[in-house]
C-alpha cells in the first residue's frame, strides 16, 4: 500500500511537472512568435519611412517635367486639329481625303510613341528612385535615433495587438536596451527578477552589430497564468496527500498498538510472577499449620505467623503499586494535601530503607541542609515518592560495586526546596531518559529485563510530583549512575 500510494503521488508529481514544462513551452512559442511579427512590423515602417520620404521629394522635381511633356503633346494635337479643319473647310473634301488620312495617322502613330517614351523615362525614374532608397536604407538606417524608429507607444501597441492575436492578454513590461546591456528605454514596471523571465527579439538585424538594439519583454504575472492552467490537478495531488497522511497515521497507531500489548503482556508476566511468590508462601505456611507438630511449637508458630504476616503485607504493597494506575486515569487524584517537613520526612524513609542497602553492602547518606523545609503534599505520596527512588537505586545496582546512594536537600531560592536521590548504579543511555517517566517504561539491563516490576514507579513519581505543582528531572551516565532532582514550592 506504502509503494502504491508512493507510486501515485510520484506519478502525479512528474505529470504536473510536464504539464508546467509544456506549458511554459507553448508561453514562450507564443511570445517569441509575436516578438519577432513586432520587428518585422517596425521593418516594414522603417522601409515605409524612407519610400515616403524620397517619393515626396521625387514628386515635387518630376511633376514640372511632366507638365511641360504632356503640354507639347496636347499643343501638338491641337495645331493638327485644327490645321486639319481649316483645310476641311477651304478644299473639296473628296479631292484630298487619302492625304489627309495618311497625315492623321502618321501624327498619331507620332503621338503615342512620344507617350511611350515618357512612361518610359517614368518607369526608369521611380526605379532608380526604389535603388536609391534601398541604398539608404542600408547605408542611413542605422543613423537614425532608435526612438524614433521604435518609439515606445508603437511598440507597445504592436506587443498587445500581436499577443492578444496570439491568444495570449496578460500585462507586459518592455524595455529598449543595446548591445553593451545599457536600456535606452523601459517602462515603469520592467524589473526582472531573473534572466530566465526576459524574453528578447533583436530589432532591425541588418544594422551592424554595434549598432543593433534589442527589445526585453517580461510578464510579471507569468507565474499565476502558468498555475492557472495546471490548477485542476491540485485536488488530486491534495487528495493523494491527504490519503498518504491517513496510511501514515494508520501505521503509526498500528505501531503503537502493538508496543501497548506488548507492555502489557510485559505488565501481566510480571504482575504474575510478582503476586505468585507470595501467595506461594502464605499457602506453605497455612499448610503448615494444619500439622500438630507446628501447632504445639510455639517458636514454629511463630515463624509461621510472621512468615504470613510479612508475605501479606508483601502482597498488600503489590496490590497498592496496580492500584496506583487509577492515578492515571483521573485528571485529578484525591489528595489530602497538608503541611510536612520534608527533612523529616525524607530522613524516616531513609532509616526504614537503611537495612536494605546495607544489606548488599552498601550505604545511604544524608545531607538534609534545607533550611526551609516546609512544603504542602500528601503525606503518604510523598513519602511512597522517595521511596521508589531509592528502591530503584537498589534495583539497578552494578552487581560488582556496593551501592552508594545520597539524598540531599537546598533551598535554591526563597519560594522552594530541590531534593536530589543520586546514586552509583548502572545509569541510563539517553534514549531511556526520554522514556522512564512514560507508564510501563522500564529500563533494560542488558538484553533482558532482570529487575522485577511493573514499570509504573517512575510514572507515579512524576504524576504525584506534577499534581504537587513541582518539577522532576533526571540525569545520568551509563555505568556511572543517575540522578533525580526534585523542585517543589515551599508551603506559604
């Protein structure tokens, strides 16, 4: 599922970026397509410019020749016409007719080859008139101011009637600039943020390349009109997104649910073991008492009755640790918050707990040196929350050095009491210090979990801590030991 929905976003990530690609493709074409009919254009009005010019000038010297050509011709005409009336008039008509015809038709003939000769100096003139501003153009263009040959209003309108012929509306910024990059002309918006946003077409590329001029033109809201025409696919590429999320968030809770059946298996197994040494002994020692021999000992009877005594309050605290989960499913504990000296307190549950480290052979020392000691907490909380820390300090001992623990206690300022449990054990890696106050965390030693418990003492340590309104840290080093600090606010 993980590849299939990785294969669709990829599939769908690469066909935008075609279809932006293609897009920025057909822009461009479009562009350079109208860019290069506007220089054409302002050609044509260059070649327009001089032909008026040297038309104008050949008019003015060709129409005084003309007149006096075509005046001739007519005054010619005339005297024959009228030669040819007074004639009629004085002589017989039918005596001289052939004569008279002959003469007629000779004029004619006389007349339209004199025409002819004149259109032909005509067409001779206006062509060597074309050769002379060809050569003009090629020799003077150049000359010329390029405001003049591509003012800034004739270029803007042939860029907007060329790009919206092309199918293409958006707003434009244009600049004139030469071949040394210096802008001979730009309008107020043309800033380009990047090379790649400026489209350029040389204007008038026979000039000489010293003399050639470019025209830059960018769009400043290229972008929007690129993303306008692919925009139909981002619901789909949110919606994969969306559907990757889901897959993601599903494994995770899947993940999560395996690690808390885990724990809790983890929690049963030890619950179990836990709760079956004692039931075990207390079973013994009632078996016992059924024997006659037992009951008529009273030293056996003894031992028996304390046997079940202390394996019942053994249980009884075993109960009491489960129970303590209830804390964590109650936004707020019962609590029966009073004034304690925790001097006093932290030195009767270091006495109780003395006999245990001695026991592997180690010491406890004390350095109660808060002057101001008093704080408001559950009597019983409190003391159950040194207790765990200390207990936990035995159990993660290092098997060949004797444990060294040391609690102490300071004013770090006027408003509360830091009560620190160190102690020389195995310490913990960093990744376990971000976890040891997570419910059921416990720390491994080694490949295996060797310390028995059920995870739950360093979790009640900082719920009762938190619903003190104080703060827990720890430290630690593996192989070197750990440390916990408590800051508590001084009762008032």
């Amino acid at each position: 599922m993980a590849i299939a929905l990785l294969g669709l976003l990829a599939m769908q990530i690469v066909y935008l970026e075609k279809m932006v690609a293609m897009r920025n493709s057909q822009f461009s074409e479009i562009v350079m397509r109208s860019l290069y009919s506007v220089s054409t254009m302002l050609e044509q009005n260059e070649t327009k410019y001089f032909l008026d010019k040297d038309l104008t000038e050949a008019e003015q010297t060709y129409s005084g020749i003309s007149q006096n050509s075509f005046s001739f011709s007519d005054h010619h005409e005339a005297t024959i016409d009228t030669t040819f009336g007074t004639e009629a008039a004085s002589q017989p008509r039918p005596a001289n007719i052939n004569t008279l015809k002959d003469l007629n038709i000779k004029d004619l003939n006389d007349t339209y080859q004199r025409k002819q000769e004149i259109l032909k100096g005509q067409y001779l003139y206006q062509k060597s008139l074309l050769n002379e501003v060809i050569l003009t153009i090629l020799n003077h263009s150049s000359d010329r101011p390029i405001q003049e040959r591509a003012d800034s209003a004739t270029v803007a309108s042939y860029l907007r009637s060329e790009l919206e012929f092309n199918g293409l509306t958006l707003p434009f910024e244009f600049a004139i600039v030469n071949r040394t990059s210096g802008v001979i002309y730009k309008t107020n918006g043309y800033s380009p943020m990047s090379q790649q946003d400026v489209y350029t077409q040389v204007l008038f590329p026979n000039d000489p390349k010293s003399k050639q001029n470019t025209l830059n033109v960018t769009f400043p809201n290229k972008s929007d009109y690129i993303f306008s025409s692919v925009k139909f696919l981002v619901p789909s590429l949110a919606f994969t997104f969306l559907l990757l999320g889901v897959f993601l968030y599903t494994i995770s809770v899947a993940f999560k649910q395996k690690k808390l059946s885990e724990i809790k298996n983890d929690f049963i197994n030890n619950m179990t073991h836990e709760f079956k040494t004692p039931i075990s002994s207390i079973s013994i020692a009632a078996q016992m008492l059924n024997d006659d021999s037992v009951r008529k000992s009273p030293e056996m009877l003894k031992h028996v009755s304390s046997v079940i005594n202390d394996e019942t309050k053994r249980l009884r605290f075993q109960v009491e640790k489960v129970l303590q989960l209830s804390l964590f499913d109650r936004k707020n504990a019962t609590m029966r918050l009073e004034e304690e000296d925790a001097n006093a307190s932290i030195y009767n549950v270091i006495n109780t707990f003395k006999l245990k480290v001695e026991k592997y052979g180690g010491h406890i020392n004390a350095n109660l040196d808060a002057e101001d000691p008093i704080i408001n907490v559950d009597r019983m909380h409190f003391t159950n929350v040194i207790f765990n820390l200390l207990d936990n300090a035995v159990k993660y001992r290092r098997e060949d050095v004797a444990p060294e623990l040391e609690v102490t206690t300071v004013n770090p300022d006027e408003d509360h009491i830091q009560i620190t449990v160190a102690d020389n054990g195995i310490g913990m890696t960093r990744e376990d210090l971000k976890k040891i106050f997570e419910k059921f965390y416990r720390v491994s030693t080694g490949n295996r979990h060797d310390v028995k418990g059920f995870g739950l003492g360093l979790a009640y340590v900082h719920k009762m801590i938190d619903l003190f309104g104080g703060s827990i840290r720890a430290e630690s080093e593996l192989n070197k030991g750990s440390k916990f600090i408590i800051t508590l606010p001084l009762y008032k």
